[in-house]
C-alpha cells in the first residue's frame, strides 16, 4: 500500500487558502499512483475553538465536496479532519473518502482536548471508527485520542493499520513521537502519525514530526518530496507475521482490567 503523509503548513481559519495548498500537494504527487493521501486534523481551518465562523452543516458540506472531488479527480482514498455542527456545539471529525467519490468513514473525536478548551467548544465522540481500503481494515484517531491507549488496544483487535490526524504543538512533539512507537509496539499495527507544520493562530509552533511506525516500532523511512509530502510503502502482510511469530494479544486479561480500573 503507497500512502503519502501530507504534514500541511495550515493557514490560520483560512479555508480558500487551505484548498489551494491541498491542491498544489496533489499536483506534486499526481502522478506517483498514491493508494491513501493524509492530511492533518482540522485541514481547513488548523485547531480553531471558532465553531461559529468554521462549524459546516454535513448535507451542505463545502469541504467535503471539496475533497470529494479531489478524490474523483486524482483517484485516490483521501483522509481529512474538518469541523461539523453538532447541536449547540460542533465534532471534530476524521473523514475518508473514495476514489468513487464515496464517504468511506467518518469518526468524531473520542477525547476533545479539555487542557486547550476543546471540551467547552466540541462534543465527544461515542464509537470506534474503521474501515476497508484493498482489503485491509484500518481504524482512526484524532491527535489527543493517542494518550488514551484502550481504544487502540479496541481497534486493533481487527485493524492491521491505525491512524491518527492532528496539531501537535512542537513542545511536546517527544510525547507525539514516543506514543505513536508505544501504540505500533502494544498493538502490533502500523501506526501512522500525521502532524501539521508551521504556527497557527495561537502562536503555538508545529515541527516536521508526521511518521509511520512498524509493527515492531520501527520508524519508517519515506521518500520525502519536499517540506509537507512524505511517501510510504507499507506491507500489511508485516502485521500478521508478527503477530504470529510474538502473539502478545493472547496473554492479555480483559476482564482483570475491567475489575481493576472499574472499580
């Protein structure tokens, strides 16, 4: 599977010039017969509390008829975070689509991120998010969901790969990198990172920090073709051998973790 990372220098609350950006990214690889196109959480906007100005209605969606017809045009899975209106709130939302122009998944964020006053502004999601793409099934995630490591351990109970879209702030980019090797090693999965670059409204700073690691932890080795677009050849196959060869799942006690942190 040929996946690009596409570690996006969002502009801030700037949709038309997000649009643009995106646009130029699948010009750069259109040729490179990509299977699955990443972007990062909140691709349009970058990790606005702005609900009311960038909050869309799911049956009008520009941004999702935007990527829709990236996807028909460029023949390519596209996944994409973006803001929906959700009651008094809005969701944070992880969303594939087709190259059918087809919505594949669309998961809402399990943990808003209560220390940035994501709470106050998003609802929480309330299900597990997979899907299939050439047979192999593939869970998602939003940024803050990686430090909670029981929906991972949910997922990987039939995803071979897993991934997680977000704006990490360079500051605590070593706890980024250390979760996505932890996740790939507890779970046996692929695990891939994709992380904005660039400085966002707030002032906050975001590093070239988007990567995949191996079922073992390893970090894989892209072919970067410039500062936002890695390319990435996985083999899924690496996950069955390993979970063979090392069958760490079959030792787990479901129900004693449910005793101890339950009660």
């Amino acid at each position: 599977m040929k996946v690009a990372l596409v570690s996006l220098n969002q502009s801030w609350e700037d949709k038309e010039a997000n649009r643009l950006k995106v646009r130029n990214c699948f010009q750069t690889i259109a040729f490179r017969n990509m299977d699955l196109v990443i972007f990062p959480e909140m691709t349009l906007t970058g990790f606005t509390m702005n609900v009311k100005e960038h909050a869309e209605e799911a049956e009008n969606s520009a941004t999702i008829r935007f990527f829709t017809d990236c996807a028909c045009q460029y023949g390519v899975y596209i996944g994409f975070g973006m803001i929906l209106k959700a009651g008094i709130k809005a969701a944070n939302h992880f969303i594939i689509v087709s190259p059918e122009g087809e919505m594949c998944a669309d998961y809402i964020k399990i943990h808003p991120f209560s220390y940035a006053g994501e709470d106050r502004f998003y609802e929480k999601g309330k299900h597990l998010t997979s899907l299939e793409i050439q047979g192999v099934p593939i869970g998602l995630s939003i940024c803050y969901d990686l430090r909670f490591p029981e929906i991972f351990q949910a997922l990987s109970r039939t995803d071979k790969l897993i991934l997680n879209i977000a704006n990490w702030p360079e500051r605590r980019v070593l706890h980024w990198k250390t979760l996505i090797q932890a996740r790939a090693i507890e779970n046996q999965v692929y695990f891939l990172g994709v992380n904005r670059i660039g400085k966002d409204g707030n002032g906050l700073k975001y590093e070239n920090s988007s990567l995949i690691a191996s079922p073992v932890g390893e970090i894989l080795s892209p072919e970067s073709i410039n500062e936002e677009i890695d390319i990435y050849e996985i083999d899924p196959a690496l996950v069955d051998i390993c979970r063979e060869n090392f069958p760490v799942k079959n030792d787990r006690q479901v129900n004693f973790y449910k005793e101890i942190i339950c009660n």
